[in-house]
C-alpha cells in the first residue's frame, strides 16, 4: 500500500492530484496564475470542490489566458456568473480579472515565475514533517508574498492562502516524511 499526505484520502481524483501535482515545482507562469486563481476561488470552500470544477474553470476562464481574461467586461462576467460549473461569486470573478491585469503588468516587467520564486529564493524550500500537526498554515515566505500580491491588484490571496498555493507549485515541499513523494520532487533546500 502507498503511504501519502493524510489530507488527499481516499479519493482517486484528490490522490491523482497528490501524486501527480501537489508540491512538483511549476515554473511555467500561466500554470502559476491558474493555480493562483484556483486558490483564491478555493477560499471558504475545500479543494476537492475547486479540483472536480477545474475543466469547467479552464474552459470558462479562457484556458486560464491572463491577455484574454484582462480584456473581459462586465457582459463576459455576468456570462461566468451564469455557469453552474464553476463557483459563482461575483467577487472572486472579478478579482481574477483584475489579477490577469495584474498578472501581465508582472509578467512584462520582470517575469511572473521569477518573481513569485524570488520569496523562496528561488529554489523549493524541503520541509521534513512528520504529521499533519506539524504543517504551519502560513509562513514568514507565504505572508511577504501574500503583501506583495496585494500591494500589486490582487485579492483573495491571503497568506493562508498563498502558503496552500506555495505547497501545490512546490515552492514548499511539506509531503509528510511518511509519504511517497516526500523528497522525491525537490532537491535540498539551503533554506
């Protein structure tokens, strides 16, 4: 029997998820907005919700196209709000507009991945925990980047928040020591 991350269970699409996403480094920057956004959409609600509404996500969101998404106005909101197959809240919709504005401001300057893996020195930080107790919920990296995010037009990303996405790209490997893929998707960490 395989040993994971308590938290996946013992759904098949939440231990996909664990095996073959959570925690491997992602560079690509759209990839990085997407899961930034999912997030954010995440926010009050668990994660095996946001991840069986994932494809409704992409096809609504444009492929998760920040140049498209920046364009939208509020006819192409009202439509997203109409789509039973994803979350519907204006807010968050919204926000994922303003955040693709965001997003390109980042990316043309000095490159979104760059800049979102300068908070961890851009490399993974490897975590070594040996239950779910021990996993913080935010971090000293998550908040710097949260404040940053902020101060830059995006919402819904509170530290929480942005330490659940620092897990999922591997900017943070916290697969419990116990787990299978513990180590086995970063090297080690200086930090």
């Amino acid at each position: 029997m395989i040993s994971r991350c308590d938290w996946c269970g013992s759904d098949p699409l939440y231990q996909h998820y664990h095996d073959m996403e959570w925690g491997v480094p992602e560079r690509d920057p759209r990839a990085l907005w997407e899961k930034l956004v999912l997030d954010g959409f995440q926010a009050g609600l668990s994660w095996i919700t946001i991840l069986r509404k994932r494809e409704a996500f992409r096809e609504e969101f444009d492929g998760f196209d920040p140049r498209r998404v920046a364009t939208w106005d509020q006819a192409r909101i009202d439509r997203a709000l109409r789509n039973p197959g994803i979350v519907r809240h204006r807010g968050k919709i919204e926000a994922t507009v303003r955040g693709a504005g965001a997003y390109l401001q980042i990316e043309d300057a000095e490159g979104f991945s760059p800049w979102l893996w300068s908070f961890v020195g851009g490399q993974p930080i490897r975590n070594h925990w040996p239950d779910m107790a021990s996993v913080p919920t935010q971090t000293d990296e998550s908040r710097a980047m949260s404040k940053a995010l902020k101060s830059r037009g995006f919402n819904f990303c509170g530290p929480v928040i942005i330490y659940a996405f620092m897990q999922a790209t591997g900017m943070v490997d916290d697969h419990l020591t116990t787990c299978h893929r513990h180590g086995a998707l970063t090297a080690p960490s200086a930090a």
